[in-house]
C-alpha cells in the first residue's frame, strides 16, 4: 500500500451480496463496490491502484478477485486498448444475476451533474 491518506468513503453491501454463498468476504467488498460505483454513475473504471488505496489489498490480489467475479458472470469486463496499452477498463455488474435493481436516477445536480437519487 502506498503512504498516502486512505480514503474515507464506505461501501454499503446489499444484501443480495452479503449473503451469496460462494464468495469470500474480500471478493462481496470489491464487488459490492463495483456495483455501489457503477449505480453512482452508470460506469465503474477504477483501477486496481484504487481498490488497493481503498481496501489496502494488493493490486495484485484485487486482479485475481475482479478476474474470479467476472469468470463466475458478477460481472462484465471491457478493455479498451490503444495499440498494446490500456487505455480503459470497464466494470459491469451483472445486476440481474446479483438480483439487484438498477437504481433509477430522477434528476441531476446543477453543480456536479451527476445524478440524483
């Protein structure tokens, strides 16, 4: 982990990922994240140096895990590359398979212009 100050955000874990049988309590925490990121702004790009200054796991152990998640169709991983480097990576729940509903936006902040729940 690096020195700088760790993040203070939490990440609520919904049930339908609290309770899955199958997955380790490391792999419910990146997943609930994702997910937690993803119906915050319609997209999660972050990177696994994220992960590691959120979690303090890693870069490493968050790849095996994002990778396992994704092999057990939790989620969808799309890469854009320019030439042979990475210039994106996207992560997709698969929130019908994780039985959550998608969270529905009714408006946009006039100062961030993100969504509002």
């Amino acid at each position: 982990m690096t020195d700088r100050e760790p993040v203070k955000v939490g990440v609520y874990i919904p049930p339908e990922i609290l309770h899955r049988k199958g997955l380790n309590d490391r792999q419910k925490l990146v997943l609930a994240s994702i997910v937690q990121l993803y119906q915050s702004k319609r997209s999660c790009y972050a990177s696994n140096a994220h992960f590691e200054q959120w979690f303090g796991v890693p870069k490493k152990e968050v790849s095996v895990t994002i990778s396992l998640l994704a092999r057990k169709d939790l989620l969808k991983v799309a890469i854009t590359y320019k030439g042979k480097q990475v210039i994106r990576r996207d992560l997709t729940p698969n929130l019908r398979s994780l039985r959550i509903q998608p969270k529905r936006m009714v408006g946009l902040s006039r100062i961030s212009g993100e969504g509002i729940p």
